[in-house]
C-alpha cells in the first residue's frame, strides 16, 4: 500500500549562480519557467560554459517528484510515475528516488532512444528561481508510463500542473482520474508555475475536471487562474474547483479555504517562519505541498499541515538545490508534529 501516487516530468536539475545582469544577457523571464527544445538547452549550457559558469549543483528535479521526496523523508510511502530516457541521467534520476524511499516502476519509466528532460535553474542573488526547461522524453509520457496498479494501492493521487502542457498524457489523465474517482482516491494537484495558468489552463482545467480535493498554488497562480484581486477572494474561488484550496504567499502567510459539504467556506491563515536570508527558491513550492500532504494523510489539523510545510520551505530556501536531506525532514517533524503512539 502507498500513501500517495504521484505523476510528473523527469528531470535533472542543472543550478547556476547568476547576477541579475548575467540573467538579463540570457532570455530568460525571471521568476517563470521556460519550455526549450534540445537545440534551445543545449545552446543555452553552452552559452554558460563560454562565460566560464559552471553549475553549483545537479540533483533529481520535477516538481511531483520533489514534493514526493518530501513526503517519503518525512516518512510516508510515495509512488512517482515519470518517463526517462535509457541514459545516464535517467539511471541518476530514479536511484536517486529510489534511495530517498520513493518507489518506481522502472520497467515502464524507461525508455530506448529517448532522452533524459533537464532544467537549468538559475538562481540571482535575491534567492528567485528562473528556469528553462528540455522535457525530453519525459513530454511524451503516457498511460504505458504510467502504473496503474499502484494507484489502485494508493490512498491519495497527487498530479503536476506541468502535466498539463503534455498532451500525449491527456487520455491517461483521465483514466487516473476515473480510477481514482471508482476506488475513492482522493486527488492533489499543484498548479506548480504561473507559466502553466498562463499557458495550459485549458490543460488544467481538464485536469481538474469536475473537481478535486486539494489545489496547491502561490498567490500569483491562484489570481491568474480566478481572476480574484487579493489571496483570500483567490482562495475562497477555488474551492469552486476543490474541497481544500492552499494557497501560499511567499514570507507572507499561507491562506487554506477549506469549503464543507454544506458548502460553507471556513478560511484559516498560518503563518510563514521568518527567513534572514533567502538564498534559493528552488523547490520551495512542491516541499510545502509534499509536506503538507503529507501531515494531512497522518489525520494532522488543518494548522499543523500548514506549519509543517512552513518550517520545511523555509529551511529550502535557506540552502542551494530543491531538496533537504532525510536528516533535515525527519528533524523538523520531530518538532513541529504531535507524537504518535
């Protein structure tokens, strides 16, 4: 039995240290996430090499695969479904998931011919993650990636807004979601970038369907997607899309609109530890959303949920790379969830 089936992109993280003028050279929108071809990834790397920037870190990336990194090294059981090239990196990627307690099926992860996705992060000096992404193989991802056994072993199924941008995985999507729907899964999703409201919300709102239990966005995506003005007008619209709407907003408090069965909206606000100094945002989005789901499928309040994700997002932005080690994670849920007997 899993705790949670997650699907998303594959894809090996290439981080880089950059001032804002290196970042300005290259034609990158700060802050957002752009899709690049080979040829596009390629002549951007080598770009860098020329300037003499060599990248300070390269470890297993993708948003789902993050936040289920996450939830496995707090202690929880997580299944990620993905699609790599029978490479090198793809070989990286999955060890690496598999060695943080992340289970996979490599048989259908694995493909011949196809190559590994990969994103360049480039991180400026205020700590912003910018990115540029190759998908790869990983664009092609379909229902022969895709483990459906394990969603059948699974009490909750958590998806990527990213997915939204690959069409070959439309049909698949909603297979999962019928399943998941058949055997009462309950289903996450995380809008995972202002680029995928900006550019694939028809692809999100298919995803979507008619509802889920819980979205994961920052108060950008949750604006653009509900047209709302302020975090708590976006919040309480979603849960026309969902049970439970969490809604981060940087160093400011996180904003959870939870709407019952009656449909009454309760809204609660729980604040975001303190940060001195925010180094890299990579990653800090999918470890809130691993972590809470990950107190939330361990019966926590609604508050601890929230407070767990903090205290982990903040420690991410503390360091360079999208990860913590176990040490990190386990450390922080000592201290911020009840004991359980």
């Amino acid at each position: 039995m899993y705790d949670v089936m997650a699907v998303g992109n594959a894809l090996v993280d290439h981080e880089y240290l950059l001032s804002d003028e290196q970042l300005t050279s290259t034609s990158l929108a700060k802050g957002s996430m752009t899709l690049a071809s080979l040829e596009e990834q390629t002549q951007l790397l080598s770009e860098f090499e020329t300037n003499d920037l060599q990248p300070s870190k390269q470890t297993g990336g993708g948003s789902a695969a993050n936040a289920m990194f996450a939830f496995a090294c707090l202690g929880g059981k997580a299944f990620y479904g993905c699609r790599v090239g029978n490479d090198h990196a793809g070989q990286f990627y999955l060890d690496d998931l598999n060695q943080a307690g992340v289970a996979t099926c490599n048989t259908k992860s694995t493909v011949e011919g196809g190559v590994t996705g990969s994103c360049v992060v480039a991180i400026t000096p205020d700590g912003e993650r910018t990115m540029q992404t190759f998908l790869g193989t990983s664009s092609e991802i379909d229902d022969a990636n895709i483990d459906f056994e394990a969603l059948a072993q699974s009490k909750w199924l958590y998806l990527e807004g990213y997915l939204s941008m690959s069409a070959s995985l439309h049909p698949a999507l909603q297979k999962l979601r019928q399943q998941a729907k058949d055997n009462h899964t309950k289903i996450a999703v995380s809008f995972a970038d202002p680029a995928v409201v900006n550019f694939a919300k028809d692809g999100l709102l298919q995803m979507l369907g008619d509802g889920v239990d819980v979205i994961f966005c920052n108060v950008e995506e949750a604006k653009l997607f509900t047209g709302a003005d302020d975090i708590k007008a976006a919040a309480q619209a979603l849960t026309d899309f969902c049970q439970l709407a969490v809604v981060t907003s940087g160093a400011q408090d996180t904003m959870i609109c939870e709407r019952s069965e009656a449909g009454q909206l309760s809204l609660i606000q729980v604040a975001t530890p303190k940060v001195d100094t925010v180094i890299d945002t990579n990653g800090a989005g999918d470890n809130y959303s691993g972590a809470f789901l990950y107190a939330l499928a361990n019966d926590c309040t609604l508050t601890q949920c929230g407070q767990l994700a903090g205290q982990v997002a903040s420690q991410v932005v503390q360091q360079f790379g999208p990860r913590l080690s176990l040490e990190q994670y386990q450390s922080i849920a000592q201290q911020v969830l009840p004991a359980r007997s």
